[in-house]
C-alpha cells in the first residue's frame, strides 16, 4: 500500500522500553462496524468453487477503522497478521475454525510481518517518538522520531517478547527475508514521498539490510546500504501531470520479492521494475530493469512463478485508496504485468508478454486495485491467489503468460457508502491447502478453493512462509 505521506523528521534511536506490550487473549469474535457508522456489506458473492469457511473480525486495540489489517506470515498452525496498531497470532490448525492465540499491541504502520525460526519482523514506517510499543507519533515538528525493524521472539505464541529495534534509513515500509543458517538478512524497503524527510531525501535510492544473528537477535544491525540505482532509477513524470496517467519517479523499493533458492530477487520500485542477483545477499546486483511510463504509475509488488521464468508485477494505481477497477480507467491501469525472464546469466532479460485485470467493475464507493497474492503450488500450472482490496480476492492462471485468466473470485462487497476509510483485502496467500485473506476492516477470512485444477496444491505442507520470500515448492 502506498498511504497518505507520513512526517519524518532527523531521527536519533531511543532505546526504550522493550517491554510493556499489549497482549490481548481472545477467541470472542464481535461484529465489524463501517467507517460510517452503518453495518457494511457482508453480501459475499464468488464462484461456486471457492467457498468461505471462516472470519474473525479485528480485535481490540486492533479494531478501530484506522487500525488497517496488512500483511501475513506463517509458521506451522500458526498465521501472523500485521496492523497498523501491531499484529494478531491466530491458530488455524483447524481452517474452518481458526481461533484467536494473541494479540500485540505495538503501533506503526504499516507493521508488515516475516518470520525466521522463532523471530517474528515488524516494520514501522510512520515517525514514532521512539522505538517501544507505547510510542505515539512524532508531529513534524519535533527534531526527533524514530522508524525501522522490530524484532520479537515468537517461541511461546501466548507471549511474544519485544527483543530488539534496528533503526533505519526511512523507515521500513514493507520487509523481505533472505535466509541462511546463521543469519536473516531483512531487506527494508522505503521509499520518499517527498524531499522534506532529511533522511528520505531524493534520490533515495538504498535500500537497508539488517543482518540478524538466529541465535543471538540482540546483535542486529544495519550491515549494509547498498545503491540500487546509481543513475537515479525512473525520473517519472512531473509532479502536475493529470492522474492516473503520472508515472511515479523511483526514489525507492515499494516491495522485494527474494527467491533464495534461486538466489534471484524482484523488485517493485515505484517507476521500475527489477530483477536483481542476491548470491551475495550483501551485495544485491541489477540483472535487468524494466519501465512502463504509459500503463503502470506504481510499480507495488512481485511474485515469481515457481520455475523462475516470470514475474508478475503489480500496479498500486492511485495508492490503493481510489476507485479504478471501472471502464474509466481500463484493463491495462491498475493491473498486473506479466513478464518472462528469458537468456541465462547476467543476461537475463524481462519480456512483458500481457495485462490482468480483474474483468469486474467496482462502484466508486469501492478501492480497488492490483495488491498482494501468492502462488498456489500446482506443479507445472502457474497459478496465484491475490488481493485487490474491494474488488476483492481472483485466482489467476498465468500459465500462458500470453493469455492469464480468471478462474475463481471471491467478492465481500461495498464497505461503506464513501472512500473515507481503506477498505476491502491487502494479503491473501495460499497456505498448507487454504487461502487466507488479511481484510484491512473485516479481518481474517478463510476460503477453500475445491477446485481439480488446484486441488492437488492441498498436498503441499510448508513449515515456514512468508510471501516476499518464496519458496521453491517442487526442486
């Protein structure tokens, strides 16, 4: 997601209290409310093969309609959601009856989540008066705040435990994990929404990479900053050009999809697209890089195919919180790109081979736009499952990267009667046989694909996933 630009100010690390969080035990579920005040839809309307098994709406400090649900990581029975207040532990070991484990109150947005062994990852990007879970904002104002990586414990589920904060360069809007067996590397994406944060300053072309000890987390530290861009990526377009036709200039990483196990990475970089080598994950190279100044405006996220031979890029159009999935803007806007990587080597290259968009029309009162997804391991097909906030979640078969096609939807209808409050699905990855749905109002949702050309994904179990770093579900 691209929110509203937040204020940051020169920042200086305040090793504060790591201790005081919020944990929240529950398994209550209550009713959502709108951002209006009125109930909202909960008319769920979908293909006959997806079928909605469960939700849990928000819970506690982690309701409140600014208290936007973000993204997911897995381990074993257990599914992590972030929150702009913190993230929620779920126990899903039986899908059709998930249950609330805990709730951790620890705000900054946009709280995206990854897990290594027993480490759980947070990223804060919004100026916080300091590194702890009882911070508040920091106006700008003030000559200080804070933004980076935090880390938690997450051996004992019921008690998280805060164990370490890594300050960096622009905050951290959204982590990657690159694992080995000492080490996690966390690649912390960030970009400049504008020239007035002293340390976001365009060109902002870095990207941060904490190393963190597995056996020894306190140890955590910034070890590298490389330059992605030495020439200065994407200029974009000027700052006045008519939306939704301005292409955003890179002055950051939205999102970085690793693939360890083919030491390849993708980046979504506001105004490029990349395909980087990460033999070295201290040293991430540029293989290829890709534009589309007449279609795409933000280049948002990646997911590779499970042989390494596409990308899907998407296009976070209007930040996520406009209408575009209607006949005014178009199939092309707002969409997915599909590119083959083909040559070998350092010459590899991106090929755009085609469009998706999802072929409903939304109202104006509805976000909606291409977000996050994942593959569904169907060995030899080329299937994902994705989020377009209130258009709702698709299954895309892309197998035919010429000719990607629907072949499920699941929609949770209008949440309000305006666009005041984000609203509608930011994650939604397949995981150990079922489809799991982070609703930035709604909550968690549970949906089974019973499909034949998807069923045998079910066979697939994973102990660990986090969607940014991929796994290799068949070599």
């Amino acid at each position: 997601m691209t929110p509203a630009p937040h204020r940051r100010t020169r920042r200086r690390t305040i090793l504060g209290t790591l201790t005081g969080i919020v944990l929240v035990m529950s398994t209550v579920l209550v009713p959502a409310a709108s951002a209006t005040g009125r109930a909202p839809s909960d008319e769920i309307t979908k293909t006959p093969n997806m079928h909605h098994l469960a939700n849990i709406p928000k819970q506690g400090p982690l309701a409140a309609p600014a208290a936007y649900g973000s993204d997911w990581a897995f381990k074993g029975r257990y599914a992590f959601g972030g929150n702009y207040e913190g993230f929620t532990v779920y126990d899903i070991s039986k899908p059709w009856r998930p249950q609330v484990v805990t709730v951790v109150h620890c705000p900054g947005s946009q709280n995206d989540v990854s897990i290594a062994g027993d480490l759980l990852f947070l990223s804060t990007d919004s100026s916080r008066s300091d590194d702890s879970c009882q911070s508040v904002p920091k106006p700008a104002t003030e000559k200080s705040a804070w933004e980076g990586i935090k880390i938690f414990d997450i051996s004992d589920v019921r008690n998280p435990r805060y164990v370490k904060a890594v300050e960096t360069k622009c905050g951290s809007h959204t982590n990657t994990l690159v694992p080995s067996r000492r080490n996690a590397y966390i690649y912390v994406s960030s970009y400049s929404p504008n020239d007035t944060y002293p340390d976001c300053k365009t060109p902002h072309d870095l990207i941060s990479i904490v190393k963190v000890p597995l056996r020894n987390p306190e140890a955590a530290e910034v070890a590298a900053e490389p330059v992605l861009f030495p020439d200065g990526g994407n200029p974009g377009d000027p700052p006045d050009t008519q939306w939704p036709n301005q292409t955003r200039a890179t002055s950051g990483c939205h999102d970085l999809t690793a693939y360890p196990d083919r030491d390849l990475m993708a980046g979504a970089c506001m105004g490029d697209g990349v395909l980087f080598d990460i033999s070295d994950p201290l040293e991430p190279r540029t293989i290829t890089t890709v534009r589309d100044d007449d279609n795409f405006a933000f280049w948002h996220s990646a997911t590779f195919n499970n042989s390494a031979t596409k990308i899907v890029f998407t296009d976070e159009l209007g930040g996520g919180s406009a209408a575009t999935c209607n006949p005014e803007i178009g199939p092309e806007k707002g969409a997915n790109a599909i590119y083959d990587i083909v040559g070998k080597g350092k010459h590899r290259q991106l090929k755009f081979r085609s469009y998706y968009k999802i072929p409903r029309h939304n109202t104006v009162n509805e976000n909606c736009v291409a977000h996050n997804g994942s593959l569904i391991p169907v060995k030899g097909k080329d299937i994902m499952v994705q989020s377009w906030y209130q258009g709702g979640i698709s299954v895309m078969d892309f197998t035919d990267s010429r000719n990607p096609k629907e072949i499920a939807w699941l929609d949770r209808g209008e949440w309000a009667n305006n666009l005041q409050y984000l609203a509608g699905t930011w994650s939604t990855y397949y995981y150990n046989g079922y489809i799991y749905s982070n609703e930035i109002q709604r909550g968690l949702d549970v949906i089974d694909l019973r499909d034949r050309r998807t069923d045998a994904a079910k066979r697939v179990r994973l102990d660990i996933l986090n969607a940014q770093s991929q796994p290799n579900y068949f070599d």
